[in-house]
C-alpha cells in the first residue's frame, strides 16, 4: 500500500497569515493527489484534486501543487472558517485508497 | 443537488452485523463509482471500500476483507456496506462518498452526513 505521510501534524496560526500543509508519498503517485478540509462534526470537503486543480466553489486562497511523491497545499489569506483539518488522499491506486494522518489548523 | 444520506448505524456487539445504507439523489448514480470511508472517534480517514458502476468491481481495505461486503442498487438509487464479524476497532462514523474516477484524476466530490456504528459489549 502507498502510504501518505503528512506534516505537521498540527499548526498554529492568525487570521490572514499564509500556510503551507505538505504531504509525502511512499512511492511516486503522479499528480494522483487531492486535498479534503473537515470541520468538526462535518463531512470532509474537497479542496483540490490531481494535485493542483481548484474544486468548483471553493475560494482560490487555496491552492496545490507538487507531483511525484511531494506536494503541499497553501492557503493564502486564513480566514475564521478555515480553522480545520485537512487530510491528503493518494488516488493513484483505485484498489487501494490511503490518506495522510491530517493536519489540525488552529487559531494561534 | 446532490445528496447522500447514510443510515443504520448502530450500537452492536462483538461479533455482530450490521447494514449500513447510502441513499443518493441528484444525479446518475449508475454513472459513478462509490465508496465507503470511515473515521473512529478523534481519528483520521480511512477508506473501506469502493464499486464500481455495475458492480462488477469491488475493492476493499484489508482491515475489513473477508468480513464486510459493499455492494449497490442502481434501480434503488442506493449503496450498501453488509459489515460481519465486528470489532472494537470498527467503531467509527461511516460516510459514503461518490467517486470521480477519470483519466487522470480520481477523488470523492461529494460526502453523506456520515452514521455512527458503535462495537461494544
């Protein structure tokens, strides 16, 4: 299985500063990455998928990039709602889907 | 609008079953692959299982292989997760997720509310 490892773990930051999440594949994955936001007691959220494309609706303060086995997701401009967690999904394998432990984004 | 709404979630024994169901309205759900993700309580995501359009595909965490069977009524609308030979660890909040599976890009566009399944004695 391909394993998704994602740092940090938890982060600490104000409203407006800018953020960068990154999230490393075991093995390379092409640009078979997507990004999901959950807030507590909600459903996961797709952010971006294969790698760097913005989901429709969702503000382009985010965005992705990387491929092969290293990627991050940015958030520029925090807004109060984007106080979340934010997990990493490897696609590449459609028999074998993984994600990242998840990054904690709290309010410094 | 799409929507998926999850039910039967429950409190169960170990060694118990339980089915879980997906119902899905707003658009064609014989197009698109579906899927089962779960998350124990103060935990991350781990995917459970998908199928495809017809059923013909099933594929499954190896956590879960042998005891819990995904399988889906496309003249229903509806997806379902048969779950046997529960454990403890298999207490978490079930979502079904409909899959987007192109070319070039595979991701769940859309999420259920979720439904709770609790093992316990």
């Amino acid at each position: 299985d391909i394993q998704m490892t994602q740092s940090p773990s938890s982060l600490s930051a104000s409203v407006g500063d800018r953020v960068t999440i990154t999230c490393r594949a075991s093995q390379s994955i092409s640009t078979y990455l997507n990004w999901y936001q959950q807030s507590p007691g909600k459903a996961p959220k797709l952010l971006i998928y294969a790698a760097s494309s913005l989901q429709s609706g969702v503000p382009s303060r985010f965005s992705g990039s990387g491929s092969g086995t290293d990627f991050t997701l940015t958030i520029s401009g925090l807004q109060p709602e984007d106080f979340a967690t934010y997990y990493c999904q490897q696609s590449y394998s459609t028999l074998s889907i993984t994600f990242g432990q998840g990054t904690r984004l709290e309010i410094k | 609008e799409v929507q998926l709404v999850e039910s039967g979630g429950n409190l169960v024994q170990p060694g118990g079953s339980l089915r879980l169901s997906c119902a899905a309205s707003g658009f064609t759900f014989n197009t698109y692959w579906m899927n089962w993700v779960r998350q124990a309580p103060g935990k991350g995501l781990e995917w459970v299982a998908n199928i495809n359009q017809d059923g013909s595909e099933k594929y499954y965490v190896d956590s879960v292989k042998g005891r819990f069977t995904i399988s889906r009524d496309n003249a229903k609308n509806s997806l379902y997760l048969e779950m046997s030979s529960l454990r403890a660890d298999d207490t978490a909040v079930y979502y079904c997720a409909r899959g987007f599976y192109g070319d070039y890009d595979n991701f769940f566009d859309y999420w259920g509310q979720g439904t709770l399944v609790t093992v316990s004695s």
